[in-house]
C-alpha cells in the first residue's frame, strides 16, 4: 500500500526524475511559464518553490544548496536577482497551475501551463 507517499515516480528512475525537474525548473525560471502535463506540473511545483525559499533567504549557504539543486550558475542568478525579490512578501505558494482545455493528441494527456504568481 503507498499510503502517505506523495511522490510520483513517472516510471523513471531518481536520476532521470531529477533531470526532469532540473529541466522544467530551468525553463521556468527562464521562460516565466512552462506548458507541459499536469502531472509533471503539479510535481515539479514543490521543486521549483523550494528553489524560491532558498532565493529569498539570499545568502551564501543558500545559493550553495540552489546550486546543488539546480546546477546552472546562470538560472540561479536570475533566481536570486529577478525572481525571489517578487515574493518577500509571500510565504509560499509561488506558482500556478492553468489547467488548458485541450488535451494533448498523441496520447490524451491533460496539458497545463505552469507559471509565477504576480
């Protein structure tokens, strides 16, 4: 029984699950926005806004453990700089999930756009 486990495992193994959200994350970070499945959304949710409390905490340490979780120095800094001021105010919930209408055609998946909160 998977009781209490949160986690989906999208029939990857850890290192290719984390490549996933590394990849997501990234395009996040410097898109804005992402459209992608729904199920990917709604996971890659926690990554992304453990990215951004680590962002609005701003120093050393944190930028040492951001990097460990996503390691582009690039993306990181638009991280600290652009994107984590936005929310000082915030306590969490940093992002949104738009459920879209259409599906998509290859396999019926539930598409959904995964953007920040303004």
């Amino acid at each position: 029984m998977r009781h209490k486990v949160k986690k989906k495992k999208f029939d990857r193994t850890k290192e290719q699950r984390l490549a996933l959200y590394r990849s997501l994350a990234r395009s996040l970070i410097l898109e804005e926005r992402v459209e992608t499945t729904l199920e990917r959304a709604k996971a890659v949710r926690g990554f992304v806004e453990k990215l951004v409390t680590l962002g609005k905490k701003g120093d050393l340490t944190a930028r040492r453990k951001a990097l460990e979780l996503l390691p582009d120095r690039k993306v990181i800094r638009k991280l600290f700089e652009d994107i984590a001021p936005r929310f000082e105010g915030r306590n969490g919930g940093y992002t949104r999930v738009i459920k879209l209408p259409d599906r998509r055609k290859g396999d019926g998946a539930q598409m959904a756009i995964l953007e920040w909160v303004e």
